[in-house]
C-alpha cells in the first residue's frame, strides 16, 4: 500500500515546528541573559547611619582651647631710670618692682586686712591667702604675725630717707649712704610693701631664721603662693640682704614652679619672658 505525502503540508507543518521552537526559546534565552546581568553587576553597598562611639566620638563643634597669657618681662630702660609698672591686668600677681621697675608715684591698692582684727593690711587681692596661710600655720602651732605689709608711698620714702641720713651720720658719704640704704629698704615706689604683696612676718629681724615660724614657711608657704623673696644665695640678683622675714605672694603655682627651680623672682621672670 503506498502513502503519498503532500510536500505542501509538510512544509507547512515544518515551519510551524521551527516557529514553535523559537516560541519556546525566547523566554529561556532572556531569563538566561537576565541571570548573567545580575552576576555581573556588582552589589550596591549597604549603608546604615553610622553609630557614635561616646568614647572616641568628637563633638560637632569644639571651642579652641586658650591659654593664659604668657609671663613678660618689660625691657629695662637704658639710661637706668626705672621703669613704671602696675600691678593689674593679667598675671598682676607676678609684678616685678625693685630699683629698674617702679610703681606709678602715690599708687595705692584696694586694701584688706591681712588677718581678721589685724590693722595691718595687703592688697585686697593678696589678703585671703594670707589668711589662709595664717590659719593652716595656727592649726600646726606656728603664728604668723603679721609685722608690716602695706605701706603708703609717703611711709616707704620717709624710712628710706632715715636710713640714709642713719648712715651719713656714720660717715658715709652721701652717695654711699644711699647704696646701702638700697640693700636694705628699697626707694618709695620700689618696694613690694608699696604694692601690698608683702609681708613681714613676726618682726624684721634676722633672729626670725631661727624660730618655728621660719621652718613652717619654708616648708608650707608655697602651697598658698608665696616665697622667700630675698634669699641668701640670691643678694647678686635681687640686689637686697637675706630677709627671712620678707615672703611675697606671687600665686600658688608660680611659688611651686620657683621652689621646684630654685629660682628668685627675678630668674624666674626673665626665664619666662625668653620663652615667649
């Protein structure tokens, strides 16, 4: 039996099948493409808001950080005529006077007593820690009296110029009798008692080394701010005798810084001027 084959229908059924075939594809072809792409693209980063650390975290805005204001020295005039200087400002407490640096003519501070029911009185900014320094000695069986603290321009010039005439009359000359005088009571204007930043303690007298009192002040008086201003080994610089009586306030940590050091006031100043 023969079977005869119309060439048209298989034609036609062939291009049917390879339409059904590319049908099927498409689909598979774009999945397989779109697999591909998402391989190949890299991953976006995950962010998240980041998380303080209060321990390492700085504030958003800071204050910038300040500083005191440095120590200076101002320069010595040079035809030896003395400098004039006011003990305010910043750093008032570190004022430099002796025989190159002066207190303005009449100067005269706010004053306190420098001991409750005392009469005998230091700058208003200086007394409370005198106080202080009076009652921490008292609680360790030591007093410190207060001798002679502030004293007027027309008191400081009127002793300097009795000490003088003291030595003429022992036959020095006039000139001699004056430079004497320096190393023992410095000119009105020139002296720490002009500013109220010193005291004399017990008395003015050099048996005052050997008391308990002394020992205290050795020992204590820097943790209240003041120091030795005219030691024994210093005269050279200073320019004044050893006067274990005479303690001058110049701040708790400068006193610390010149215990430590060694240093008078004037080393130290004009260390801390080099350093500017």
């Amino acid at each position: 039996m023969k079977i005869h084959i119309n060439r048209r229908t298989i034609k036609a059924k062939s291009i049917l099948l390879t339409l059904l075939v590319v049908l099927l594809a498409v689909p598979a072809i774009g999945y397989a493409v779109t697999a591909k792409n998402k391989q190949d693209k890299p991953a976006e980063a995950v962010t998240e808001a980041p998380v303080s650390d209060p321990a390492t975290t700085a504030p958003a805005t800071t204050e910038p950080a300040t500083e005191a204001p440095p120590v200076t020295l101002p320069a010595a005039s040079s035809d030896g005529t003395p400098v004039i200087v006011s003990p305010s400002g910043d750093n008032w407490e570190l004022t430099l006077v002796n025989l190159q640096y002066c207190l303005p003519e009449g100067y005269a501070p706010e004053l306190a007593a420098a001991v409750e029911g005392s009469d005998v009185q230091l700058d208003a900014r200086v007394a409370p820690a005198y106080q202080k320094m009076y009652e921490a000695a008292k609680a360790d069986g030591c007093t410190l009296t207060p001798y002679s603290g502030y004293r007027t321009y027309d008191r400081q010039e009127d002793n300097n110029n009795r000490r003088v005439e003291y030595y003429v009359g022992q036959g020095f000359s006039e000139a001699e009798a004056k430079a004497k005088t320096q190393e023992r009571i410095l000119p009105a204007g020139c002296s720490e008692h002009n500013m109220g930043f010193a005291m004399d303690i017990g008395s003015a007298s050099a048996d005052f080394v050997s008391t308990k009192e002394f020992s205290w002040l050795c020992e204590h008086a820097y943790e209240y701010g003041f120091i030795l201003r005219y030691p024994e080994n210093k005269t050279e610089i200073t320019g004044v005798m050893y006067e274990p009586w005479h303690w001058r306030y110049v701040g708790e940590k400068a006193a610390k810084d010149m215990r430590e050091s060694g240093q008078c006031l004037e080393e130290y100043l004009a260390a801390k001027s080099a350093k500017k």
